[in-house]
C-alpha cells in the first residue's frame, strides 16, 4: 500500500519541507487542498523565511510582528515569480519630474532645478521637498553618507555623518584609494553599502595596455564606514575574474554590481559580459557571480606561493620588466556562479541590439536578468517610436535526476562550458518574456503602452530617447527623457519617472485574517464595469485577481 505526501504525519512533511526551496514549498502546497492546508501552518512558513530568506524585507517585517510569517512566505514567493515571469503587479508613472534621480530601498529623490523631491513608494505619503545644490553620485545609508570624485584618475571617498551617536574618526583628508582603476560607475567600477561597511570594486587592473597579459582580476576594497582610514582598508587585488585566452569581451555590454545575497547577507560580485568564447566568431552575454574574499593576512601570504606565471606558455620567454603580466591559475567554478542568457536547448533565440537595449540589469536574489528594450515588432506603427518592454529571462535549479535534451541554437555548445565542480546539478531556464503584450490584445494593455512609453515633448528628435534606470529585488524604475543633443541644455531637459512593481504591499497584522491569505491589492479598474462614472486613472496600472479572466473578454480598461 502506497502513502501520499498528504497523509504523512506533520512532522514528517516538516523535515521534508526543511530541504526544500520556498518555491518548492509553495508548488507543492498547489497539487492539492490538504497539503495546502498543511504547508500554510506558521511553522512552516516561519521555517522556509528564516531559512532561505532570512534577509529580506518581508522577513524584517514578519520578525518585527508588522505581518505574519504566512504573508512574508506568500509576498516572497510572489515577488520573485513576479519578476522572473515578466508579470509586475503595477505601473505607473510618478506625477513629480526631474533632471535626474536615484533610488534606493523603496525612496526615490528626484532633483528638479535645486529641489530634491523625496518620497517613499511603499506607502501614500505625500512627497518631501528640499531645497539641495546638489546631488552628486550618492551612495545612502541609515547613518552615513559618502561620496567620492575621480579627478586625476585616483578615486577619493569621504563621508558625513548623519546621526550624533555614529561619529566618524578624525582624519586630516578624504580616504585614497590608491591603485583602484576605472571611472564608469555601474560599467568598471560599483560602490555599495552594508554591513557598517563600504565596499568598492573595479574589473580594472590598470589604465595600461598590456602586451602580454593572461589573467583579469577583480579589485576590491572595504573599509568601516566609522572608520575611514587607510590603516582600516581591506583590500583584495586578485580576486580571479576571467582568462584572457577565453575571448576578447564586448565592453559596451558589460554591467558591474554589488548585491546582497537574501540567505546569507553577504556582498556579491555581479557582472554581465558580452563575450567572444573561445575566440569564436559568435557573441553570447552571461551573468557572473563572485563572491568576496577578506581573508586573512596569514592565508593571503599562503597564496602567494603560486607561481607568478603559466610554465608551458610560448610568451613567457618573451617577458621583460617593461611587461607587467598577471597569472593565476583558475579557481574551483560552480554553476552557480555563471549565468547563460540563452538556454542551450534553445532552437531559436532572439536578441536586441545594443542600441536598442536601452537599459539592462541581473536579480542575484531571483536569479533573473531584466533588460527595457525598443520592440519595433510589438505595434508596428511607423509614426511612433519603438515599444518601450520588458525583456525578463531567469533560471531555476532542477534535481538531480533531471536529464537535459539537446538542440541546436545560438547558445554556447558544450565544449565551451567550463568544468563545474558541481557536474550535476542542472538548471531550468524559462522562455524569455516580453511585457506588455502588444497594445492591440486589450484596453489595459494599450494602457500599459501608454504608461511605459510616455510621449515625449515635440521639440525633441524624432524616436531618440534617454533612459536611465534602478532595479532592485522589488521594482524597476527608470526615467526617460528626450535624446541628448549634446548642448548645455541637456542637464536642464526633465524626464518622466515610470515606476513599474514586483511586490504588492503587505496586510499589517491588525488587519490579518484569521486564515492565512494572499495580501490583497485592488486594482483600480477592478470594479464592476457596469459602475457608470468609475474614474480610470490613465497613468496607473494596478495587477487584481480577475485579470487574465478580464483581459481575455476584453472587459479590462
């Protein structure tokens, strides 16, 4: 006689749930009512948070007692399936324009001609405003703030502090970081905050053109934010990025960040490049992760054993002390730290150009890269400038059983793979999903168009636009603004801001349910249509229950 899972003791569903995913948890709780009922339990759902996502906001809230551990478990899954199938749960446009803005951690400041515009997204709270000189490449956190410049191709970095009880220490200049090349942040160099630390890297060994070279390293630097001085800097300038003999790298493409790894709250290395395998004649874009490194002194000088060049290679004969050579052998690889856009088992991918990618970001928590391109195909309209979409590809582990099928594609064949130390793990990838549909499917998909694709003033040239853009784990925005001209007019031109939502806001516990429920957004179409006078906000979007039912009658607005 065979059990199912659904008439296992509770605690053996437990201990089953505790080597499961929280997606794995969520999928088996849909093949049926009872083990629904059983996997919704607190305990559970307390269990699968603190676990695999112990460092996110909703489980902040949840251990704070703002919400349940049953609606941070719901609003985690929804957050990254929202993201990584291409299907937001709002859009809108912000009704404050701006030269410019930055965002972080639900806050947006928009700066309009000396005024700074700040306001939190996550609630309805009427904007802030300042009256700033400016804002100058910011990096915020709850007590400090620093900044740096990169005159005379040195990278100085000082701070203020914005709370009595968190001084920094004397100092008689800005900190120095010496030997830390690149000037184009988010491209050759990022800066981060967290921990009470500041982080910055560079996929930079120097400003030089090496004749001979063989390994690229990252060049990382940390320091306490309390502390900004150079006896307190950590430093790690070999930190192993690529060999050189894998293939020259198309920079336009290449994207660097710091991110934070929800599990285990450490700082990562993320970097997209666009690169040549192998020295082939086809380009294929993948997404690295490299984790950090702060060893030791005492383990850095066991290190430094490895020879400083490669033994069998033709050019080392060759090397004077005009050259200035790297080597390092490459490291233990995991799958998991290298990211293919494409699926192998893709027949038939299809890519954007670079001028029509107008803007690209990697999720390191959803495992998904996220790029706003130019769809010529989506409308077709030769009097309106390209559909502005969302191009959204992701990837999820698969078990060991599982057995890839192989077909031919554009993607790297399998003597370009590197060697894994983890051979058997496999991955899932999912089609690439562009959204909106085309505005012709339905009233709410023209409206969404019409929110991410906002007409531009009539003096601007004709289908040129600007685009900068922010995505974290929650939401994208991005500002558009009409083609440079490249006159001093252009710092002055305003752009509009389009917010566009992952998550949905939670239910605080003074108003839970007592079952466990999805925290609930109603949408503001969401009414009966029959309603004469309902009043449909043309510059927002908002995701309700009943939408796929409503768009696929054409009763949507």
């Amino acid at each position: 006689m065979t059990t199912s899972l659904d008439q296992l003791p509770f605690d053996v569903l437990f201990c089953v749930t505790l080597n499961l995913d929280l997606e794995d948890i969520f999928h088996l709780g849909q093949t049926c009512r009872l083990l629904r009922a059983l996997l919704e339990e607190r305990t559970v759902c307390r269990r699968a948070v603190e676990i695999n996502h112990p460092y996110t906001e909703e489980a902040l809230s949840a251990r704070n007692e703002k919400n349940t551990y049953e609606q941070a478990f719901q609003a985690i899954y929804e957050r990254r399936n929202a993201l990584s199938t291409a299907y937001p749960y709002s859009a809108r446009v912000l009704e404050q324009q701006g030269n410019s803005f930055v965002y972080r951690q639900g806050t947006v400041c928009i700066f309009d001609a000396g005024m700074v515009y700040v306001s939190d997204l996550r609630t309805k709270l009427n904007p802030v405003h300042l009256d700033l000189s400016a804002i100058v490449r910011p990096v915020l956190e709850s007590k400090f703030r620093a900044f740096g410049d990169d005159g005379h191709s040195k990278w100085e970095i000082d701070g203020i502090s914005l709370c009595e009880d968190a001084e920094l220490a004397e100092r008689e200049r800005p900190l120095l970081l010496d030997k830390f090349h690149g000037s184009d942040i988010g491209s050759t160099i990022a800066f981060e905050i967290h921990n009470g630390y500041f982080y910055a890297v560079s996929n930079q060994g120097t400003f030089e053109v090496e004749e001979i070279d063989y390994t690229s390293f990252y060049h990382v630097v940390r320091f306490p934010l309390k502390s900004p001085l150079p006896k307190d800097i950590s430093k790690d300038e070999r930190l192993y990025r690529r060999q050189h003999k894998q293939g020259p790298i198309h920079d336009s493409w290449t994207d660097l960040t710091l991110q934070l790894d929800e599990r285990t709250n450490e700082t990562v290395i993320v970097e997209s490049r666009r690169e040549w395998a192998q020295a082939s004649s086809r380009q294929s874009r993948t997404f690295y992760v490299t984790k950090l490194d702060f060893r030791e002194e005492d383990d850095m000088e066991e290190s430094s054993d490895e020879p400083l060049l490669p033994e069998d290679d033709l050019y080392v004969p060759l090397i004077d002390s005009s050259n200035n050579a790297h080597w390092k052998p490459t490291p233990d690889l995991y799958s998991w730290s290298q990211h293919p856009e494409f699926s192998p088992t893709d027949p038939s991918p299809r890519s954007f150009i670079l001028a029509r990618t107008k803007f690209r970001a990697y999720s390191y928590a959803c495992t998904s890269f996220v790029d706003l391109v130019e769809d010529e195909r989506c409308c077709n309209d030769p009097s309106q400038p390209p559909c502005l979409r969302l191009r959204i590809g992701s990837r999820r582990e698969l078990g060991l059983e599982y057995s890839a099928t192989s077909c031919k594609g554009k993607a790297p064949i399998d003597e370009m793979k590197p060697n894994f130390l983890d051979t058997q793990t496999r991955y899932r990838h999912s089609s690439i999903r562009m959204w909106p549909p085309s505005a012709s499917r339905c009233p709410c998909s023209k409206r969404l168009h019409n929110i991410l694709n906002r007409t531009l003033p009539s003096a601007s040239p004709s289908h040129t636009r600007s685009i900068t853009g922010v995505l974290d784990e929650q939401r994208l925005i991005f500002m558009i603004k009409p083609g440079r001209s490249y006159g001093p007019s252009d710092d002055n031109t305003l752009g509009t801001i389009v917010v566009v939502d992952f998550s949905r806001p939670l239910t605080s516990t003074a108003h839970a349910p007592s079952a466990p429920q999805p925290p609930s957004l109603s949408r503001c179409d969401s009414k009966m249509d029959d309603d004469v006078g309902v009043h449909v906000d043309e510059l927002a979007w908002y995701w309700s229950s009943d939408s796929k039912g409503r768009c696929r009658g054409r009763t949507c607005q």
